[in-house]
C-alpha cells in the first residue's frame, strides 16, 4: 500500500463515511479533508481524534471539517463520560482546541 492510501485509509474510516456505527460526516467534508490531507495542510484525523478523546474523555459521535475563513477546522462533537454532549472547534493545522461548548452551557 503507498504512503498516500495508508494516510487516507485511516481518514475514510474516521470519517464514518462507510463505517456503520462510526461518527458521520458529509461527504464534502470529507472530500475537502482529504484534498487539503494530500497537500500536507492539514493534520491526519486519527491524530487529533486521539488527542481530543484522551484530552476530553469521550466518544466520538460526529465530525465536520471545513474551512472557515481560510482556517481548516474540525467540528467534533463528543459524548463524554459524564453523560455530556461537548463541542469542540480543533484548528486542524495543529489540533489546537480553539472553542469548547458543551451542552446546558451558556
């Protein structure tokens, strides 16, 4: 398998694009995720998914990607173990954390 298809295998499964039961995404996002993927301006899913679930302690329900003026973003909202619904905006170029909203939050 070349590089290129093991980088995007994980990104199509993460996505949930074919994956019963995995989160959901449109089918833009991941269009525009694995092009921006390809050109090296955008970190692997998997990487920032590991890093959000371990930081957050959660489950992945459902992801986003887009850009935002001219920023690439993932939307990821996560089911966490105290039974709250949180979402998270993750710069996708570092995996940052720019905004948390959780569910009965003002």
């Amino acid at each position: 398998m070349t590089a290129y298809r093991r980088t995007l295998a994980p990104l199509a499964l993460a996505l949930g694009v074919l994956a019963a039961g995995a989160p959901q995404a449109d089918e833009s996002d991941h269009e525009l995720a694995r092009q921006a993927l390809q050109q090296g301006q955008v970190l692997p899913l998997r990487q920032v998914l590991d890093k959000v679930e371990r930081e957050y302690q959660g489950q992945v329900l459902k992801i986003e990607f887009e850009r935002d003026d001219g920023r690439y973003l993932y939307e990821i909202r996560l089911l966490q173990a105290d039974g709250r619904m949180a979402k998270l905006k993750v710069d996708a170029v570092d995996g940052r954390v720019l905004k948390i909203k959780r569910k009965g939050e003002h």
